[in-house]
C-alpha cells in the first residue's frame, strides 16, 4: 500500500501508477539494449515481470 500522501491512493491513481511503472521499464529496456547497460535492463524486465505476475496489469 502506497501512502506518501498520507491516504490510499484513488483506483484512478492507482492506474496511472501502473502504466508509469510499465512505460517507465520499457524505456528503461529500450535505453539499456543499446548502451550495453545490463543493470538497467534487468531492472526493466524485473518490473515488467513483477507487473505480469501481479494483478497489477
């Protein structure tokens, strides 16, 4: 449960905080595949996979 704002985020938020999560690993991916940078990669494909075996998707 996210409570940075010190109340539960709405369903809508919730969404928004999903979609950023997966746009911001394949941009992690997409970054990583031509720079060589295996780390960032990893961490990509890890919050994708995370995403996937959640009912976060």
């Amino acid at each position: 449960m996210f409570e940075g704002f010190g109340r539960r985020l709405t369903a809508v938020e919730e969404a928004a905080l999903r979609c950023l999560c997966a746009v911001d690993a394949a941009s992690a991916i997409s970054w990583g595949v031509p720079h060589d940078d295996e780390e960032i990669v990893a961490r990509g494909r890890a919050t994708l996979a995370r995403l996937m075996e959640s009912d976060l998707v």
